[in-house]
C-alpha cells in the first residue's frame, strides 16, 4: 500500500495543475473538456496498471481491462452528448 501512495499523490498534484493551465488557455471550450477527460483517464489506467504490476499476475489484469475500456467508452460518450 506504501508504493501507491506517492504516485497517486503526484498523479493527482500534476492533474490538478494540468487542469488549471487547460482551463487558462482553452477556457470554456470544447478542447478543455475533451482535455480533462482525457488527463482524467489517462490517470486512471495509469493508476490501476500500476496496481496490476505491482501485483505481478495475469489474473489482475483480467479485472482492469475492462474497467479502462468502459473508462474511455464513457468519455467518449459524454463528448458525443457535449
């Protein structure tokens, strides 16, 4: 559980920077929020992918595969409805 915590709280230091600076130079636009959801998911699979290698096993990936496909199915969706 140790070797989560700093990568998660640099993941989510940098995101919300990132955030910040996309919405100074996009504002309200159509680019700022296709560019938040795509640093939010990205952070995400990244996040679970560690946890996937951190526990070394073939059977941990079966369960975050399908979480990251409905994570970027569903953001895609949501930029369709926008």
């Amino acid at each position: 559980m140790k070797d989560l915590i700093l990568p998660i709280a640099l993941m989510i230091a940098t995101l919300i920077g990132l955030i910040f600076f996309l919405k100074w130079l996009y504002k309200s636009t159509m680019l700022f929020t296709f560019g938040v959801i795509w640093m939010v998911s990205t952070c995400i699979l990244v996040i679970i992918f560690y946890c996937v290698g951190l526990l070394g096993t073939q059977m941990d990936f079966i369960w975050a595969f399908p979480i990251g496909i409905t994570l970027v199915v569903s953001g895609m969706i949501y930029l369709k409805k926008q």
